[in-house]
C-alpha cells in the first residue's frame, strides 16, 4: 500500500464530522466510516483515499493511522477531542475547528464520502461494526492481521447488475 495521503486523511474526517457529527458519531464508528470510505473507493477505482491499511480487531477493521491522524488534528487546531464515560466505556467526541477542503478530493472521492455518510449516518456504532463483520474483508482475516484491499472485491456491491437509477449515479474513477 502507498504511503498515507494526510491532506485527504484529515480532509476526509473532517468532512464526516461536518456531515455525520451526531449521537451515535464516536471514535469506533469514524474508524469504521474511513474503512467504507476507502474500500468503497478501492473496490471502485482500484485506489483507497487515506493510503493507510486496515487491521482486523474485534470491533471490525480500524485504520492504523487513525490515532496519530487525529492526535495530529487536535494539535494542528483542526479538532478538538472529549471524553465521556458512557456506563462501561469511553465515548469520544470530535468537534471540527476547521471545514474540509472539497479540492482536496477527486469528484469519484467526493462521491463515496457523500455516499458513505448518506448510508451510515443514522446507523449506531453496533450497527456499523455488524455490517464491516459481515464482509469478506474482516471474515477472511485474522485478529491483528492486515486487511488486504483486494478483499473489497469479494463484498458483493459493485459486481451486482446494476438498475437504470444506479447506473445514472454511478461513481466515475
């Protein structure tokens, strides 16, 4: 995989807390929102957005970059980050500092963003992890091994027929 793409990395989290940034947007399902987004993009145009790969753990696959890309946000003043005890765990909250930059995207980009905030935004944090743990990409690894991309083909989304309105929309890479 190529090297982390930090100006779309952030620019893509940024764009999620502006257009998803409710009750059920914590940490666990931002993490999940960037593996849609770049396994989307992948299984569409052959390339993820962020560059960064993906681990299977328990709670569905997590980017490895994303704790240094948001502890690097929150210092740059792009975000700033809270904590809450929510009965046995640690809700984290990510309040924008700054809007995303559209530019930094190609239009295929924008479209999965916009398509990946549309499908998940009222979706819990549960919800999210039972979708990513009924993919091919989580079932066909192990705990703590690496996601290979090329997974995201075998997710049974864009090799289906598609109807008359979905081939109107459809992402251009």
């Amino acid at each position: 995989m190529s090297s982390l793409n930090k100006a779309k990395y952030k620019n893509a989290i940024l764009y999620f807390l502006e257009h998803i940034n409710n009750s059920h947007l914590g940490k666990v399902k931002l993490m999940k929102l960037l593996y849609y987004m770049d396994f989307d993009h992948f299984e569409k145009c052959g390339t993820s957005i962020t560059g960064d790969e993906y681990k299977n753990y328990p709670a569905g696959p997590v980017p490895e970059g994303g704790d240094a890309i948001l502890k690097e946000m929150q210092a740059e003043g792009l975000i700033d980050i809270s904590k809450e005890q929510v009965i046995d765990y640690l809700k984290y909250k990510y309040t924008p500092k700054a809007r995303h930059e559209p530019s930094a995207f190609l239009p295929s980009e924008v479209e999965i963003l916009s398509s990946v905030a549309e499908k998940w935004e009222h979706h819990s944090t549960n919800e999210i992890i039972a979708a990513s743990h009924g993919e091919a990409p989580w079932l066909a690894t192990e705990n703590g091994e690496t996601i290979p991309y090329a997974l995201a083909y075998y997710r049974g989304k864009y090799d289906e027929p598609l109807t008359e309105v979905e081939e109107e929309g459809e992402v251009v890479c």
